[in-house]
C-alpha cells in the first residue's frame, strides 16, 4: 500500500514544551569539617572526585584560586570537555581561622551556552546524577604529605535526579545520531513533546532498523475511490490484520535539520479501518469521487523497518565518555532503591493490616466509562487501547 506513517500528531501545536534542567545550577553539599586548613590548598594542586558507589572518579590538574582565601574561599577549577568546566568552592562558614567549618558547592560552567552540544548535555547531567545518587562523595585534594579526602554528601530531590536522567538520556540519543549522520546539532534549552519522540524514533532506527512504535495519533487517513472497485479494496482491508505502507523514502526533521532514514515500511498492528455514514453512502452510491478512510492498531502498535537508515561509525567513543555510558545501569538501580526506600518510609509504623489497606490496588469498575460502550465510541475505544498496556 502506497504512503508511509508519520509519527506526528495532527496538531504539532498544541505539543507540550519541555523546559530542560537548568545545566547551569549550582549543586551544594551539606556542611563539613575539613580536615585541612584552607590556606593549605595551593594553586599548583591536584583533585579528584571520586564516587566510590559507582566506581568512578574525575580528576587531574585543576586551576586553583586562592586569592580569597583569606576570606574564607578557594575556587578549583576543572577542565571536563573542551567547553565544559567543573568548579568547586570551598567556603568556610565559621569564625575559625583554619577554615574547618567548610561548605562545597559544585557547579558545571559552559564556555558557549549558545552552542552546547549533546555530548556537554549528556556529561553535565550524568554528574549531576552521580552527585545527587550518592551517599557519599570523595573530594581529595593532593596536598604534599597531607592527602586528605573530604566526604560530600549532596541532598538533591528525587524528581530531579529523574529528570538529569531523563535528560541524559535524551542527550545520549542526540550523540549517537550525530555519529551516525555525521552531524553535530545544538542541543536546545527546551524541548517539545514532538521533539522528543523524533529523537526517540530516529535513534531506534538507527540502533534496530526494524522497530515497535505507538500508534498514538488517532491513525492515518487514506484515500479511496467510491467505485465499485474502491468498495472491493475496503472489504479487503477490514479483513487483513495487519497493513503495511510503503516501501517509501522517509525523512524526520530535528533541530532543524533533515535526516534521511532511508526507504522502509511502516506496518500497522492489528489493524482496523474506520468509515465514517458520508463515506460509506459515497461508496455505496459508487459516485466516483475520492472518500478519506481511517485505519488505526487496536493494540496501539506499528512496526517500522528502515533497513538503509545510517549506520553508527565503528570509531569507539573515546574512554571517559564510555565510562559514562556504562555506568547507567548503575544509576537507574540506584534512583530504584532511592524511591523504594521512600515508599518503604511512608509505611513505618503501620500495621500489616493497615500496609495491606494502603498498597491495595483501587479498582473503579465502570464508574469512570461512558454510558453507551461500543466499537463506534472513539472514548471507549481510546480507553480500551490504553488497558492493552496495564
């Protein structure tokens, strides 16, 4: 069948704008003691920051400012990417002079804001994660025959470590296309619902080529003539499970940019055709003119196959980058056993009776339904393909 699904909803304008974390905040630990005076941190030191949790450490030779330190402040800077810094400040908060009483704030600077890229997206949220996931951050500080390891902890809400991740994760979708496409995009400071599941959709045709998506987006209309012959092909519809459009070339735009996918198929799952009384009188009169008909996935899936869609280059990401990559594993099991702890708090105290009563899953019947169910109900059968899912 000819034409390929589009993943667009029909109105892009009333699609939600997404504003991103702000990559610019600055991320501040629960006051310390530390364990050396701040005048002993000198300009030509080394630090690290180390997640012992995660088995993962940043380093090396920063830039130290310590032309405050008599008030209280030292500031080390870190060179991460080529436009990324990280910066720690040290400020003692007490009226000792050895500065003991410290607090540390942690915050990534940008050298472009105007141009930032996927892959400073992508490091900037994956250490802000690893700052709010763990129990326990080890600053060491290299200073000759001291040595000391300060330990952070940074109190950071639940729902922004979902959305550092989630925004990592979008992030990490923008570098493999851009490596697969041989592109470099500038990653925006907001994103729209459709935006985001183009990234999505171009990412799963490059990473798989044949693919599941959701037909979330009340189908797609097609033309056939009100002949006897576009009669016939309707009856041949209704009795075909599932329907395949193309082969057709098929291209997304993102950021601006168009991306050629290749030519593929899109197959329509459990298909189902919709005609509305004007339609079906026009087919039936055989008055010859064009009638629009709509097929929608019952279940709510299509199966794309792009076959020709970029091919990621076999250059390996280069070390650190990887390690960051390959710690998410890590980070979603850490975010799981965070939420779990708190749902575990909200039960302290109660009963097994009272547990049972509370975690007891509500069932509404059909309170909620509207009162006359049937297959020509669009509410119903909208809310008939979203319980396919539970």
């Amino acid at each position: 069948m000819s034409g390929i699904l589009q993943i667009e909803p029909t109105l892009v304008t009333n699609a939600a704008w997404l504003p991103m974390p702000d990559v610019e905040q600055t991320l501040v630990a629960d006051p310390i003691l530390l364990p050396v005076s701040l005048r002993a941190i000198r300009p030509d030191v080394a630090l690290e920051i180390a997640f012992p949790e995660f088995g993962a450490a940043f380093g090396g030779a920063v830039t130290v400012d310590t032309s405050d330190v008599d008030s209280g402040r030292v500031i080390a800077t870190a060179r991460i990417t080529s436009s990324l810094d990280l910066v720690m400040s040290l400020v003692g908060e007490c009226e000792d002079p050895t500065g003991q009483c410290t607090e540390a704030t942690v915050e990534v600077r940008h050298h472009d804001s105007e141009r930032r890229r996927a892959l400073d997206v992508f490091v900037t949220y994956t250490l802000f994660a690893l700052l709010g996931l763990s129990r326990k951050v080890d600053l060491r500080l290299h200073v000759p025959g001291i040595e000391p390891i300060i330990s952070l902890r940074f109190e950071t809400p639940l729902l922004a470590i979902s959305k550092y991740l989630q925004s990592r994760q979008i992030a990490y979708k923008v570098m493999v296309i851009e490596r697969a496409a041989h592109q470099q995009f500038t990653f925006p400071t907001t994103r729209s619902a459709v935006e985001v599941a183009t990234i999505s959709f171009i990412y799963e045709a490059i990473a798989k080529r044949s693919f599941l998506w959701p037909d979330n987006y009340d189908g797609r209309m097609i033309p056939l003539p009100a002949t006897p012959e576009g009669l016939n092909e309707l009856r041949a519809l209704k009795q075909t499970r599932d329907l395949t459009f193309g082969p057709l070339p098929l291209t997304k735009t993102l950021f601006g940019e168009t991306l050629f996918l290749g030519v593929g198929t899109a197959t329509v799952l459990d298909a189902a055709i919709e005609v509305d009384d004007e339609a079906k009188g026009a087919m039936e009169r055989g008055d010859g003119r064009d009638v629009q008909v709509r097929v929608r996935s019952m279940s709510g899936r299509m199966r794309y196959h792009l076959p020709d869609a970029p091919r990621i280059s076999d250059e390996q990401w280069d070390r650190n980058t990887k390690a960051l990559i390959d710690i998410e594993a890590q980070l979603d099991a850490a975010l799981v056993e965070r939420y779990n702890t708190l749902a575990a708090a909200t039960l302290a105290g109660l009963t097994e009776d009272e547990k049972a009563r509370v975690t007891a899953r509500v069932d509404f019947g059909a309170a909620f339904l509207p009162r006359e169910i049937n297959g020509e109900n669009a509410l119903w059968r909208r809310l008939r393909r979203f319980l396919r899912f539970r």
